[in-house]
C-alpha cells in the first residue's frame, strides 16, 4: 500500500488519532545506510513514530527523536518536517548500522537489546524563538513505549503509541504506526476507552501486510467512533543537507585541518550522515574556506 499519513478527531469520544503507512520510507532509509535487520526495525519505527508527530505540527518547523543507549547501536536519529504541498518529509540515522541481534524470545526484531538502557530525546525546533528539547529514560527500549512514556510525561498527554517494521529475506515487507491521543478536556473514560482500543488492535504490520491504507489503519483504530477533520498528507524520505551547509561544517574543522586535507588530498569526500549524500571538495575549494575563515 502507498505511504500516506492519515490523521482525524473523534471528538465526541476524547481522542485524536493518526496513522501512517511508512513502507517505502523504512526501505529507502535501510538502503540508504545499509541497516542491518535490527537497525532497519529501531531506525524504521523512530522515523515512523517521528513522521506521525511531525504530521501534526503546526507552528513547529521540525521534530527530532534520538534513542542513545548502552546497547550495541549506540545511537539512532530521526527527524520529521512538514516540508508544503500536504507532504511530510523525514529522515534517520544510525550511528552502527551494521549492529544486529538474534530475534528475541517472541521472535520479533530485539530492538530493546539492541538500544540497550538510555535515554530518549526530543526537540521541536521553531519558525521563531528556542527548540524545546526534553529527555526522558527509556522506558522499554522499543521505541512505541518510549514514545508514549515521554508525550504522558514531558506533554502531559495520554497517549497510545503503535510502531511496526516487518520484515523478510529480501527486506522491509510493511511499515507504519498509529498515535492517539487524548483531547485536552477529555475525561477519564476516554484514556480508559483508548488503552482498551490499543489492546484490541492487531498488529499493525499485520494490518499493512493484509493490504490497509493509511485510512484503515486509522479506522481500525478509530472503531465505530465519528471521525473529524481527516487530513492526509504524503511522506517521503527528505534531507535537508545543503552544500552551503556542509561547506559551514567542513569551516568548523579549522585553517590548519582544511589545510592538511588540501595538501593530502586532491579532493576531499564529505558524506551528509543523514541521507548518504557525497559532497565533494577540491583542494582550491578547501583553500577558498580557509581564505573565507581568515575574513570571517
Ligand atoms: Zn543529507
């Protein structure tokens, strides 16, 4: 089924809900870093978990999710704008992306043990003003649970949060996830009715396998319940580097380091660790910076 974010408000029941299709995002993103099984799974439902809050942001210019642990990846990004034109573009990281683990016990991706214990961070930068940033423990490692842990804690807003990567041999089979939260002035019954509906969803990769869009993943989540203001939006995989932007990096390093790599190199790779793009630099350019440092 097409990637699509899919999100609504069943008002009359206290909550609101999205959910998204992420399949050929998780597969782009594995192929782009060449993620092991168990970094497509984490680094997959980070992003899907970053674009269904990135979908719902209104002033917010972008949301960025960051998992860093004791375990064996070490660190995974995500981010998730709303880039115009109805369509949120995301993008992720690993910082070990060949890391992998036996499945667990339930036979599922050991994504917990692969993140180990640590914390989860979060920052939703502004058109205006200072990034929110906050930081809570991880709660399960499992990303949805860490999500879900963080919006009740840091937000104050009960929520459910489901993530899901599935995959086979030949790679990512589905992808996708469900937020729902509760209204601000809900009742108690409503956070109840919530939790009740997240125990009888199924899984929801088991959803997207048997051939749901984003809307019927909503649905099945929504049940019978009066659906408002139903916006669907596109996702894609989508990166914000620049050359400007890794030029101001590469400055960063210093004249005496531009100018070793000048010397050594005839021409120097600097690859975006978001997307894998390779940007390169030739010894004059090298010189430019430093000639533009010594203005500056
Ligand atoms: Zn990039």
């Amino acid at each position: 089924m097409r990637d699509a974010i899919v999100s609504a408000s069943a008002t009359e029941d206290g909550f609101a809900v999205t959910a998204a299709i992420t399949t050929d995002l998780v597969r782009e993103t594995q192929r782009r870093h060449g993620l092991s099984p168990t970094a497509t799974a984490t680094a997959g439902r980070l992003i899907t978990g970053a674009a269904l809050m990135g979908a719902g942001l209104k002033d917010t210019l972008r949301i960025s999710l960051q998992v860093a642990g004791d375990g064996p990846l070490q660190r995974v990004a995500a981010e998730a704008r709303l880039t115009g034109g109805g369509r949120v573009g995301a993008r992720a990281y690993a910082k070990v992306p060949h890391a992998d683990l036996p499945l667990n016990a339930a036979g599922k991706f050991d994504v917990a043990g692969a993140v180990g214990a640590g914390t989860l961070h979060v920052t939703k930068a502004y058109e205006e003003g200072q990034p929110y940033s906050g930081v809570v423990p991880l709660h399960s490692g499992e990303i949805a649970e860490d999500l879900a842990a963080y919006l009740l804690k840091s937000e104050q807003i009960p929520s459910v949060v489901a993530l899901g990567v599935l995959a086979g041999p030949n790679g990512v089979v589905a992808a996708g996830g469900v937020i729902a939260q509760v209204l601000p002035d809900a009742d108690e019954r409503a956070v109840a009715a919530l939790e009740r509906r997240a125990r009888e969803l199924p899984p929801v990769t088991t959803l997207i396998a048997d051939g749901a869009d984003a809307r019927a993943l909503l649905e099945a989540f929504a049940g019978s319940a009066a659906l408002r203001s139903v916006r669907t939006l596109d996702v894609g995989f989508a990166c914000r580097c620049t050359r400007e932007k890794v030029e101001t990096a590469l400055a960063g390093l210093g004249a005496d380091e531009l100018r070793k790599m000048a010397r050594e190199n005839p021409e120097t790779e600097a690859t975006c660790e978001f997307c894998k793009s390779v940007y390169l630099f030739s010894s004059a350019e090298l010189a430019g910076l430093v000639t533009l440092l010594k203005k500056a």
